[in-house]
C-alpha cells in the first residue's frame, strides 16, 4: 500500500473564525498553527498547504497565565552595540495586541519558505470588526 500525498492542486482551503475573547495565548496559538497547517485534516501532507485561512477576532482580550504580563519581555536587536530593547507582555499589549498572537503562532510553524506562506493565511483583528466576511469564516471554538 502506497503513501498518500496530497497534491497542491487539489487542496480545499476554507476560511475559519476565532474569538480569543478569554482564550490563553500558548493554547489558541497550537489550534491556529494546526488549522494553518492543515494537521486536522486527513489529507494531511508535511510539504504541501493544505491548511485553512485563520481569522482571529479580539486580540486584545487574550489571557496570559501567572506572571508573564510583567516578567515575560520580548527582545528585539537592530545589529549595533547596545541595539538590543526589550518589551513586556504588557507594553507589547498596550500598542499591537496582535503582535502576541502572531509571534505565538510563528514559533509554532515551519521555519522555511511554507512557514512564510502559512503565516500569509492569519489574520489578526484586536476588535470585533474584520474585513472578511465576503469569504464567509466558519466559527471554530477551541477549547479553553
């Protein structure tokens, strides 16, 4: 019996909604990169997309457990002397709650050209409102 390999051309990709409204940040981004991937599929193919498109609502109110608001800091390095700064959980919070989700979600896939094409599918809305309900977004609720 042979392996089965999904080929590009018959991918069927679908569009899900995701409230993160109470969701914690490590458990909603596993679900993501999975969807975005396409591993809940039977079809499933290490190298080809067969992932969905993501779309995440309410950014803003996503949960971090224990004491991560104020001790986890995110760095960053512009390649000079002394270039390296650091923000909290809470600062990065403050300016682009999105910015927690997708750095959750890009540690999570592939780090090679279709992990840059999967993180092309997430779209990460701080509010309510999203620009996608022309592709009709099935709901998805994870588990809290």
């Amino acid at each position: 019996m042979a392996t089965f390999s999904q080929k590009p051309a018959d991918v069927v990709k679908k569009w899900v909604l995701i409230d993160a409204e109470g969701l914690v940040v490590g458990r909603l981004a596993t679900v993501i990169a999975n969807h975005l991937r396409g591993k809940h599929k039977p079809t499933f193919t290490p190298h080809v997309d067969d992932g969905d498109n993501v779309v995440v609502i309410n950014a803003d109110k996503v949960v971090v457990t224990g004491k991560k608001e104020t001790n986890k800091k995110f760095m960053t390095y512009s390649g000079w002397k002394g270039g390296e700064k650091f923000t909290s959980v809470e600062q990065v919070r403050a300016r682009q709650p999105e910015r927690l989700i997708t750095h959750a979600v890009r540690g999570m896939v592939p780090k090679n050209r279709l992990g840059r094409v999967l993180m092309t599918k997430l779209k990460v809305y701080k509010g309510e409102k999203h620009p996608h309900a022309a592709q009709q977004p099935a709901a998805l609720e994870p588990a809290k």
